[in-house]
C-alpha cells in the first residue's frame, strides 16, 4: 500500500527507543509494503467542508493498477454534480523522479499536464495538493520511531518523518501513527516549512476488504484554515482485469478506452 485519530499523547513518549522491537524505517517500509492488490477500482463520495460546516459533495469513479515494477497509474473521473462531471485525472507513478499528471476539464475541451511546479496547489478544491498524491519512496525521508501510543481502537507506532531533501518536500515534517497489526497509518500530521502544524489526515474507518487491510474513510483537515476533505468509499473492487487503455491521455480526452 503506497497510498495515504484523534490524539492521545502517553507516558510512552518517555520510553526510551531501544525498547522498540522495530526500527522507525522498518516501520516506514512496512507501511509502504502493506498490499493493496494489482487493481481496485473504486467509487468515492468526496465531501469538501468549509468551516462553517457546509459541505459540497462530489461522486468520484477511480481505478488504480501496479505495473510489473510496483509503480501504480492511476484515474479518477468525476461523476456529480453537474459542475464537475467528466473532468478526468491521470497519474503515472515513476521510479525517483516526480510522478507525471494530466487533467481533462470539460470546460476546456483538452488535456493539460500538470507542471511539477503546481505540486502546492489543490486538487479540485480539497485539502489535498497535486503533491499529496504523490507516492513518497521511504528513502526520501529518515524516519524516527519516537513513541508508542493508541489513538482510537488502533495500538500505533509513532513515527516521525522527514525528508532527506527539503525541497522536494511542501512539507518540513510529518508525524505518522502507523497500526501495529496492519501497518496501515491510521493518522498523520503533516507540519509547514515554519514548523507549524497545518494539515491533520485521519483514518475514520478501517476494514479488511477481499483480505487487504482498506481505510474506507478519511479525513483531511486543514487546521489553518478551518476547511476540511472527507473521503468515503463507497464501493471498491479489488484485482479485476483493466484494460492498459484506460491509463492513457487518449482516455482522459475521450473519456472511451479504445
């Protein structure tokens, strides 16, 4: 699983990390390892939550495939409402450097790439920025196992990453509590190049799906300003047959796999 509450701070943040039986990047590359399947194909209901408690909802379809080298595609295609329908995304995971994204707006009528620049700004109006959607390798990060703690029904470890290289990173550093029995992170805290806090993720709902450990919904806050994104799956389907077509340019102008 390459993807991506409630705080609870204990008198563990006092022990000392040799009574850890794992290391902080053992930890880390397990997360990274946890299996998702080769494909899942998934409807999501997208909640975009301004702080007065509003909320626009959006239907999403997403399909998602592993090529022979671990390296995932990704679509998404907007279903509802009517102001988003049919924008289409595409992303295409590479081994050390930036992943590469299209985005088909319907408004427009073509396909546009998204610059490596743009990796700071959000996608269609979330909490989530073009970066976020990144896959991180764990050797861009050091990762310091810094206490053990629940938070919620999960026992986690407390890890706390950060990159090798700052610049490739939005992000100065980000606190991970990662599940003991599934190793999935179940909450992270992400902090700005100023230190401060800025954007909390919580698993809400975690569950085996067809044998892989599946957060069925999540969180994002923005803590600074108050907006929020939540992610519910609705429906998801893991290891069918997907066409190669679907994960193509040609796909996101037609919205047809040919």
């Amino acid at each position: 699983m390459k993807k991506r509450t409630i705080i609870a701070l204990a008198a563990a943040f006092l022990l000392p990390a040799t009574s850890f039986a794992l290391t902080g990047t053992e930890i880390a590359q397990k997360a990274y390892d946890v299996e998702d399947g080769t494909t899942r194909h998934t409807a999501v209901q997208m909640d975009l939550i301004d702080k007065d408690g509003s909320v626009d909802a959006r239907l999403i379809e997403e399909w998602g495939k592993d090529d022979a080298n671990d390296l995932t595609s990704v679509v998404m295609v907007f279903r509802s409402p009517a102001s988003v329908r049919d924008t289409r995304f595409l992303q295409i995971e590479n081994k050390g450097r930036d992943d590469d994204k299209w985005i088909y707006l319907p408004a427009l009528k073509r396909v546009r790439r998204i610059a490596s620049s743009e990796g700071d700004k959000s996608f269609m109006g979330s909490d989530a920025t073009y970066d976020d959607m990144d896959t991180r390798e764990v050797e861009q990060d050091t990762h310091d196992l810094i206490r053990e703690e629940s938070v919620g029904q999960w026992n986690c470890y407390v890890v706390k990453d950060t990159p090798v290289d700052p610049s490739d990173s939005q992000y100065s550093y980000r606190i991970s509590w990662i599940d003991k029995q599934s190793f999935v992170p179940v909450k992270m805290e992400m902090y700005d190049k100023q230190g401060e806090l800025v954007k909390v993720l919580t698993v809400e709902k975690l569950e085996k799906v067809q044998g892989y450990w599946t957060p069925l919904q999540n969180l994002l806050k923005n803590v600074q300003t108050g907006h929020s994104t939540r992610l519910t799956v609705k429906k998801i389907v893991f290891d069918e047959s997907q066409p190669d077509a679907l994960y193509t340019t040609n796909f996101l102008q037609t919205g047809r796999v040919q």
